[in-house]
C-alpha cells in the first residue's frame, strides 16, 4: 500500500476498500492504515487539495460536485472546506466561462431567455452555482 501510495495521492476509503478486496483482515487494515498516516503516505488534506485541483481542471468540475465527491470519500469537512477555499478563483471562473462557451456552441436555441434555463441547469449539473453561473453569463453578455 506504500508503494500504491507513493505514486499517487489516495485517501483512507479507496486503501480500506482495496484491502477488504484483498481479503485482508479488519485487524490489519487497521494497523496498514495507522501506520500509512504515521509514515505520511495518507494525509487527507493533502488528497483533498489534489483532488480539488485535478476534478476542477481536468473535468470542469465546479464546488458543488467536488464537495459531494470528497464528502462520499468519507473526508473531514474541515479538510474538504480548506481544499475548496483553496480553488484559485481566477483559474475557476475561466473554467466555468469555458464550460459555458463550449455548451452555447452545442445549442440552437433562439429564445434568450430559455438559453440561458439551459446554460444554468447545465452548469448545476456540473456543480457550479446559480449565482456563479448568473455572474458568469452576465459578465459574457457584458
């Protein structure tokens, strides 16, 4: 698990799963996992913070989405909350204005008003907010 560890950032949820896969025992995932913290191969600030960046740069995710992914990963709040405040804001709303670019491209919508329904429930779905995406059309309609 150290060698897994030492090649990417994983959290204490995917080493428990991958362990109970292998049959392992209850009483040695227990020792295996205390001693990856001990040792630092598991930290999950640092897996939150990495898993904050790759999702919103790689997949366009926005916070919503992100949250809801490292809250099912069984993190602690304080750590999924630092990683998000930790999102470079410029970096995000490009993203978002990315996203909403690519997906005006995709509609041939006429009507303003329900273009802009659209572009919303799509950014929502990808776990950006409602005012994050109203500030983000309007600053494009500018």
């Amino acid at each position: 698990m150290a060698a897994l560890c030492s090649t990417s950032e994983h959290c204490e949820s995917e080493i428990r799963e991958k362990l109970q896969r292998a049959a392992v025992s209850d009483a040695d995932i227990e020792r295996v996992v205390e001693r990856l913290y001990d040792e630092r191969f598991l930290d999950t600030a640092r897996y939150c913070h990495a898993f904050a960046l790759d999702r919103m740069r790689f997949a366009h995710w926005g916070r919503v989405k992100i949250q809801q992914a490292l809250r099912l990963k069984k993190l602690p709040e304080p750590d999924i909350r630092q990683a998000l405040d930790e999102l470079p804001d410029a970096e995000y709303q490009h993203i978002l204005q990315e996203v909403l670019a690519q997906k005006r491209r995709t509609l041939r919508e006429e009507d303003e008003y329900i273009l802009r329904g659209k572009l919303i429930r799509f950014a929502a779905g990808r776990g950006f907010t409602l005012d994050e995406t109203i500030q983000a059309l309007d600053e494009k309609d500018e």
